[in-house]
C-alpha cells in the first residue's frame, strides 16, 4: 500500500494541511480524522495542499464534500491550492471547481481568506 501522510500548520486562523502520496479509501480514515479534530477545536478556516499528492480516490474526493458544509455554516471554508494538472483534472472532471475554490498557489488562498 502507498504511503500517505498529513502535515499541518497554522496561519493565524487559517489550518493549512499538506497532503502526501496516495490518498484512497484506506488512507481517507486520517484525512477525515484531521478534519473531524480542526472542526471540533472551532477551526473553520482550512486550506489544504495538493502539492506532494500524487493519487486521490473517489473516497478521497468525498472527504471533502463531506466536510465543505460545515465549515461554510461556520463562516469558513474548504480551499483547496497547488494540485498537479493530474489531480485537478480529476477534480475538474467532477464538477469541484464549481464547489470549491482551488488556486495555484497557497499564498493566494491565504490572501483568499485574508481578504473576507
């Protein structure tokens, strides 16, 4: 099985997690466990990095449908930055970029947030 992994840091109010490897059915228990802890402390604000991820599933795409809710019913949201032209075409093929804001760069979303 590939290796996944999250690292996570903040930004003031705003929770940036890294994505790495393979993100599947097996590995989106720790995605979803990540998010369930950042909502939990009342951390709304997320951002998360495609940049090291190199696989995503459709169970890791229903992660984030998952969870885009209620962090918009708590004046946050899900954005989502530096995916590979791979992993957006996934996502574009499923209608994400309509749902979801994605940047090329995670300096922009920050500025995203910043800015609202």
């Amino acid at each position: 099985m590939e290796e996944f992994s999250i690292t996570k840091k903040s930004s003031g109010e705003i929770e940036v997690l890294n994505l790495e490897g393979f993100l599947d059915a097996h590995t989106s228990v720790e995605l979803e466990k990540e998010l369930e802890t950042l909502l939990a402390a009342g951390k709304f604000k997320i951002i998360v990095n495609f940049k090291k991820l190199t696989y995503i599933s459709s169970a890791g795409l229903g992660v984030f449908m998952a969870y885009i809710e209620n962090t918009r019913n708590n004046n946050g949201d899900i954005k989502l930055c530096e995916m590979s032209e791979k992993i957006f075409n996934i996502f574009d093929m499923l209608g994400f970029p309509i749902l979801f804001e994605i940047y090329n760069e995670e300096g922009t979303a920050l500025e995203k947030f910043s800015n609202n």
